[in-house]
C-alpha cells in the first residue's frame, strides 16, 4: 500500500459525540531499528516479540466543537491531567491531519493508563502511541461505509499512524511476532506499518517469556529521537542497516526448525550492535549501567554452566529483558530471582511473555 491509499474520500456519515477505548501492549525488538529518515520510515527492518501484561488502556472520549481552526484536546494519565504530554500529542496530530481530517471537528478527552508504572523505565510510547491511534480509527470507522474500512485495511491504518507518533508503536497492533520495514524475502513487508510476520514458527517460540529487569528507572541522557538522528552521517551506519537485514534473513529458518542456539546467538548480538552504534555515533553516548553488565555477564555464566537457553535483549537504555522458553521458565526464573534482582534498581522486575496484540474493550 501507499501513503496516499490512507487518505479517505469523504466520509458518510455524522457522528457528534462518542468514546471508545483500546488496550495495547508494548512489544521488543529482536533485530532493532535504529535509524529512520523522514516522516519515520526506518533505515532497516525489525522483527519484535509482541509482549502481553506491558500495555497502555486508552478511552478517547470526543463531541463535536464549534471552532474547527485548531486541535483541541485534554490529556489524562490514571486519572490525572498532564498537560506536558500536550506537545507530543499536537506534534502526533499535526503528522496524521492528512490521513484523519476529521481531527479538528472534534473536542478529544484522552484517558491513559498503564500496567507498568509511568517511572518503571518501560517506554510507553509504542502501547500508548497505538492504543490511541487505534481509537481514532474506531472513530473512522464509524465515520465511513463499512466497506470502506475493512478489518485489514483498519489495522494497517491504525499501525500507520501509530508509526507517525513513535516507530515501534506500528509493532504492537498484532502478535505474537510483527516486522516492520521492507524486507525482499517478506512479501507484504512495509516501511509504512508493521506486518504480522507471516511464515511458519516452531512451538520453541511459543509462549516465550520476558523478565524486565528494572536497571534503572531515571531519564534517559540520551533521547530514541536524537539517538536515531545519529545515525546520519554514522561511520558505520551501513553496515549496520545490511546486518540487519542479513539477521532478519537468518531468523526466517531460525524460527522455522527452533534453533535456539543460533536465535540466542543473533539476539544478543543486535541488543550489543544497538549500544554499540550508540556508543560510536559522534557525539557518543553510553546507556547501559554497570548492572547492565553484571547481569549480562551473570546470564553468559549461568548458561555456560546450566546448558539453558536464556538469553537478553536490550531496548535504548539500561533495562535488561531476559527471554527464555516456557520449558525452561521455572528454572530461569529462580535464577533471576536467586542471582539477578540483585542488580535491579529497588528490586523491582516486571514478569511478562508474548501476547497478541491490540483489543478493542467494549462498554457494558
């Protein structure tokens, strides 16, 4: 699909008021993006896990205004105004108005909440940026004939513009594994959405477990956004976008014949290639923690010793998600509780496993 495809004709019907309300989970990479140009399109194709009890609960409440110059709208996070929310939200709304011109018809009541704490180090904005966007579409939806709104064409379009509020918000619409970005040997692939990934899974890969480990909870000194701009000019940035590709490649038998050995090998080598890329672009930047490493180094010893097949991945900051297979999830997680909360700021780790993806909650 083009861009232009998710440009509706006008719409058919009046609708004054309404609220819907969408549940999202957030998801993690296994091959990373890093590295977008305009309009978010990324440099590389991803693959993530799509994760289940890390999501965002989005009610989008909407009436009908009289002045239809301007955006208008009220961000609320478990129960609270944040105002300072507003400028990510305009920023988000200026980039879809194309796509959804009913945007300033409307008066939007936004009411957030997520299951992970706000201060947890958990980004929010790939599970919040889709639940929203998947509202809007509901509202769209309704707006149009129903044949003009089909359930794929609603999915696509929702990932769409969820990849216009923050990149990997277009993995978390659907489950259990989800690509983003072109790939030659994944008919249907897009820069423009996220695709769920379409060839055979072995049942290794079922089920499959993370345990966040909660490094540490600050700010990141770096931001994603000014961290992927790096990536312009990167002395090593093209090598790095084809070793992407190369491990999306590698993944497509790796998940067919359930060869954890080598999926541990790849994993965790594009967790390293991400901080590395960080660490090298100019300016450099550093945002692993010494607990990063000793966890790491704590998992490479338990595995040489136990034979097991757990292994890390890491997003852009300190946090550490350690994957390991349902058969192996009640001695992986003695290990994390007996060697690895240690390491975490306050103790605190959150417990979670491949989900589904979005759902639509309806009201009594």
């Amino acid at each position: 699909m083009t861009e232009e495809q998710f440009i509706p004709k006008t719409y058919s019907e009046i609708i004054e008021s309404g609220s819907y309300t969408w549940s999202s989970p957030s998801n993690i990479a296994l091959v990373k993006y890093w590295g977008k140009r305009d309009n978010q399109i990324p440099e590389n194709p991803s693959i993530s896990f799509t994760l289940d009890a890390c999501k965002t609960t989005t009610t989008l409440s909407f009436s009908k205004k009289g002045n239809q110059d301007s955006f208008s709208f009220d961000v609320f996070l478990d129960g609270k105004q944040q105002d300072d929310f507003k400028p990510k939200i305009e920023t988000f709304f200026k980039r879809i108005e194309a796509y959804l011109p009913f945007l300033k018809n409307y008066h939007f009541k936004i009411e957030t909440a997520n299951t992970f704490p706000h201060s947890s180090g958990i980004a929010s904005s790939a599970s919040g940026m889709s639940a929203l966007a998947l509202c809007l579409m509901s509202i769209e939806k309704d707006l149009s004939t129903p044949l003009e709104v089909t359930k794929d064409y609603f999915i696509k379009k929702a990932s769409f513009l969820a990849r216009l509020g923050s990149g990997s918000a277009c993995r978390s619409l659907e489950g259990d594994l989800v690509v983003w970005g072109n790939h030659d040997e994944i008919d249907g692939s897009s820069d423009l959405f996220g695709f769920k990934y379409p060839f055979e899974v072995h049942d290794v890969f079922k089920n499959y477990h993370d345990t966040i480990l909660l490094v540490d909870k600050g700010e990141k000194q770096v931001s994603s956004t000014v961290g992927h701009g790096l990536m312009h000019g990167h002395p090593f940035a093209k090598e790095r976008f084809k070793q992407a590709h190369i491990n999306l490649s590698s993944l497509i038998n790796i998940f067919k014949i359930g060869d954890l050995k080598t999926f541990i090998d790849i994993v965790e080598s594009e967790a390293l290639t991400l901080h590395a890329m960080m660490m090298t672009s100019m300016p450099y930047f550093i945002l692993m923690k010494p607990n990063t490493l000793e966890i790491i180094n704590k998992i490479w010893t338990f595995r040489k010793e136990t034979g097991s097949h757990v292994c890390f991945t890491l997003d852009a900051g300190a946090n550490v998600h350690v994957l390991y297979p349902e058969n192996e999830a009640e001695q992986v997680y003695e290990f994390i509780k007996s060697e690895l909360v240690a390491y975490c700021q306050n103790g605190h780790y959150i417990c979670d496993r491949i989900g589904f993806g979005a759902k639509e909650i309806l009201g009594d």
